[in-house]
C-alpha cells in the first residue's frame, strides 16, 4: 500500500519513513500538494540477520504461550498515593 506524505513530513521523519519502507511499505513524497518523488524499497523482501531472525523467533515462542498478566486490580486511592 502507497501512502502520501509531504515533503516536510517526510524530512523531519526520514528515518521512521526508511524503516517503514525496509518492512515494505511505499510513500509518494508531495510539495504543495503535488507528487514530486516515491520512496520505494530496493528488494521486495527485508533480509534480516541472524540475530534478527533469533529475537523474533523467541518472540514468536513467548506469544504462542501468552504473556503473564500479574497486575492486581487498581482503585484510585493507589493511583494517586503520595
């Protein structure tokens, strides 16, 4: 999916915009309204590292598990202790 981002938005968020576009998504860069550029990436797929492609996977193991939820419920006295 192409989304459109203006010229400033895209300088002062270059780098966001670089990594979205690693992860594959495309951008039409405008000026005053008008396209002027597209930020594309080069390979269709991001190739990752070794170490990557580990904390993934053990990220993918924690999430088939589930994550532990321990908070104990909260009323507004703990939430505005001194």
């Amino acid at each position: 999916m192409t989304k459109t981002i203006s010229l400033r938005d895209a300088n002062q968020t270059f780098a966001r915009c670089v990594r979205a576009v690693e992860a594959g998504e495309e951008f039409v860069i405008t000026r005053n309204g008008q396209p002027v550029a597209k930020l594309v990436p080069i390979a269709e797929k991001r190739v990752l590292t070794p170490e990557q492609l580990a904390a993934r996977a053990n990220l993918l193991a924690i999430m088939e598990k589930g994550f532990p939820i321990t908070v104990e419920p909260l009323d507004r006295d703990s939430l505005h202790e001194r």
